[in-house]
C-alpha cells in the first residue's frame, strides 16, 4: 500500500464517520432510557478498543496494516447497514463491542501503515499533511451533511457511509502499480 493509498482511504473513511457520528449519537440516545445507558454504551466502546489493542498490536505483525484496515473498511460498512435497524439498547451494546473492535483494528493498522510509508527524513512533514487532509474532509462531511441531512433519512446515511466504507476497501485493495499507471495516464 502506498502514501498516496493510505491517505486516500482514510480520508475516506474518516469522512464516512464524520457524516455519520452525530446522528449516531441521537440514536443512541433515542434507545436508551437513561443518559446513563448512553455513557454504558460509548464506555464499552472505548473498553473494548482499549482491551483489544494489544492483541491487534502482536496480531497485525503477522497479518499486515492491509488487511486489518480491509477488515476495518468490510467490517464497519456491514455495521453501517446494521445500525439503522436495531431496535434495543442491548442491540447497541452488541454493535458497540464490534465497533471497538473494529475501531482498534483502524487504529493500529492507520499507525502501522503511516509509520511504513513516511520516508523517515521526513516524517513529521507527512504525518502533518496526512493529518491536514483526512481532518480536512472530515470538516467538510460534517457542514456538508448538516445541509443535505434535510433531504435524507437518517438511515439513508447510514447506508451511504456503508458504500463509503466499502470504496475505502477498494482503495486499499487495489495494487500500487495500478494506482501509480492511473496516475500516469490521467496527466
């Protein structure tokens, strides 16, 4: 996977949970009888990302960055298509453990992969420009969709991040030689 690769597609996904976080949060509020089943639910979230991330760490040395962020982008797409339907606290906690799962996956793999392909020199140049762009869009994602929300449904955002996330994939999918002769051709 190349720079180029890493930024594109997590510029990708970080764009498809901008767009989908606020709404998500109303969810969760809305199935929930209390304010504290809210915390419940964002605390087994970051529990379970905290509780993961050293098996993921040992595990990603032997399984490689592109195929966690694969599991990741695959992963949170079918999330994404699950969370408008769900109907029950419990339903959330369940999606809660799975997404801090697949959020410590992202996480590791995103550091691995901007550690390898940063030339050392120059590396807190790429690591500022890479974060420049992927915050970039995810501004971008959240003004745009507090303008276009009043023309969807809220699932209908869910099932857009989906795809999102799944284009994600196939950006990391693709091989650098195809990327790179893409780029050729386009000039």
């Amino acid at each position: 996977m190349t720079y180029k690769q890493l930024l594109h597609s997590q510029s990708l996904m970080i764009t498809a949970s901008s767009i989908v976080f606020p709404f998500y949060l109303l969810l969760l509020r809305n199935l929930g009888d209390s304010y504290s089943q809210f915390g419940l639910a964002y605390g087994i979230f970051a529990l379970t990302a905290a509780l993961s991330h050293p098996l993921i760490g040992s595990w990603s040395d032997r399984v490689g960055e592109k195929r966690l962020l694969l599991l990741y982008t695959f992963g949170m797409a079918v999330v994404m298509i699950v969370i408008p339907v769900l109907t029950t606290i419990t339903q959330v906690y369940i999606i809660q453990i799975i997404m801090g799962l697949l959020g410590a996956l992202q996480k590791t793999a995103e550091k691995i992969a901007l550690s390898r392909q940063t030339d050392h020199d120059h590396t807190g140049k790429q690591v500022g420009h890479y974060h420049l762009w992927t915050s970039i869009w995810a501004a971008l994602a959240v003004i745009a969709t507090g303008y276009i929300i009043d023309f969807l449904t809220i699932g209908s955002l869910f099932y857009i991040t989906s795809f999102m996330y799944v284009a994600a994939g196939v950006l990391i999918w693709q091989k650098p030689k195809t990327i790179e002769l893409e780029r050729h051709h386009s000039l």
